[in-house]
C-alpha cells in the first residue's frame, strides 16, 4: 500500500525530471557556444587559450550533467547517494527559477511546474531517510482547512476542536495525539514563519497550495519542509480539505519512535 503511494508521485516528478534534462542539454549548448564563439579570437591572445578554455568549458558540462544524473537518480533510488543536501540547495535556489524560466517558454503550467517540484524536494528530504523525535517535527496547517462556519476557532491552538468532524481538523487533531506532534494552524506566511522561529523544529510538514509551498520550501531553505498540497473543492483559501492519509504517511516514515514524545 505505501509502494502504492510513493509511486503514485512519480508522475509529478517526471514533469521536473523532465524540464531538468531540457534545462541541462540548454546549459549545455550555451557552454558550448560561450567556448566556440570566442575561440578564434583566443587563439590570436595565446595559441592554448582555446585549449585551456575548452577543457574548463568541458568540466562544467560534465559538472551540470553530472549533477541532473545524480539528482534523477536519488529521487528515482529514494536514497541519499551524495550530497543531498547540497542537492537540495541546488534545486531550491538555482535550478527552479531556471526550470520555470525554461517551463514557461514551453509553455507548461506554472501550477503543473511547481508540483512537480513539491514532489521533488519530498523525494530528496525522504531520502536523507533521517528519524527525527516527535517533539522535533512541525505540522503547519493553513487556517482555511478549519470549516468556515466553525464557531471555535483553531488559530493558536487545535486543541479547542471540538471533533465534531465537520472537517478535516478533526482527523489532523487525532494524528497529532498519535504521533505526540505539534500542529499549528497559520492565518499566513508571517504567523508560519513566527511559528517556525518559536518552536524551531528540525523538520516541517506543511500543507499549502502550490504557490505557498514552494515560497515555504524557499524560504525555509536549509530546514528540510516536506509539502502536502491541499485540495479546494470550492475554489482557494475557503474549506478546503486534505487527505489526512497522506500525512499520517509521510509522518511514519520520518518520526523516531524511539524517542519520548514532548
Ligand atoms: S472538526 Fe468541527 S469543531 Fe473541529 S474545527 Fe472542524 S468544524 Fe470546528
């Protein structure tokens, strides 16, 4: 049932996977053309110049097919192979402005782009296949999740959820209590980010839409976020749900059971 789920992220990925190579062979093409186009003119300089550019220009094409491989390849393996947290940094701050860049040319939905890159950095974070105590993780929640019609109000502290399962608080309360984790339910970027600062967790969990999280995997950046995108039966930031399977997943695979909870 989990192989279930792990492979059903493969799709969005691919889309990623997919924009890299692309973005790859570019990079590729335009070192080439940096080394090509000037190399005559770096003959008449020194008769080497051409060489000695050309073998640095070499090493950098190496460096960027290099790096996509091994990118592919730990997502693909689930495993950290090398420098998975270099990795990350990479993804996060170099190659996903490019890969929009490069997917909007193509004209490939910003909204398909960046889910595809939530998948990504999940697969990356799970593969550090770290265990972190349950007092260490952090599940932020958007208040939209909260029914909107809710006389209590979540905001500060779930606990006052009456269960009444009217929405989907009620089941993120009960996986909370199990795992022994903190749940806070932000109205906004500024509170999450106050959130994160408070209880400085070593990993968070967070549920967003698309936009949210990728400008919460940014700006979390190095703290490893591993996002889980909410749906919106009713158009955006009103009622919406989320499948509280997914967390109570993602969870197991990332809490250290051995260590007391709080
Ligand atoms: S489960 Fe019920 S009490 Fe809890 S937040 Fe939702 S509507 Fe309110």
């Amino acid at each position: 049932m989990k192989e279930k789920k792990t492979d059903s992220a493969m799709p969005r990925k691919r889309l990623f996977i997919t924009l890299m190579g692309v973005t790859c062979l570019i990079l590729v093409g335009v070192i080439f053309l940096a080394w090509w186009v000037p190399n005559r003119g770096l003959a008449n300089i020194h008769p080497d110049l051409p060489h000695i550019v050309g073998v640095l220009m070499a090493v950098l094409s190496g460096i960027a097919m290099l790096g996509t491989g091994l990118l592919v390849l730990t997502t693909a393996l689930g495993k950290d192979i090398f420098l998975t947290r270099f990795m990350r940094l990479f993804v996060i701050k170099f190659l996903l402005p490019l890969i929009e860049t490069v997917g909007r040319i193509m004209g490939v939905d910003k909204e398909r782009i960046r889910q595809s890159f939530i998948a990504m950095n999940n697969s990356l974070v799970m593969s550090q296949r770290k265990r972190i105590a349950p007092d260490r993780i952090l599940v932020l929640l958007p208040h939209c999740i909260q029914l909107f019609d809710c006389e209590i109000k979540v905001t500060g502290d779930i606990n006052k959820c009456l269960l009444c399962g009217r929405c989907d608080i009620k089941g993120l309360v009960e996986i909370g209590r199990k795992y022994g984790i903190d749940i806070s339910v932000a109205t906004g970027g500024t509170l999450a980010r106050k959130v994160i600062v408070e209880k400085q967790p070593k990993l968070v969990l967070a549920v967003a839409c698309e936009r949210d999280l990728t400008s919460g995997i940014k700006d979390c950046y190095p703290l490893p976020v591993i996002g889980i995108l909410n749906d919106r039966p009713f158009g955006p930031c009103f009622n919406t749900t989320v499948d509280a399977e997914k967390i109570d997943e993602a969870l197991s695979r990332v809490i250290d059971r051995g260590k007391p909870a709080h």
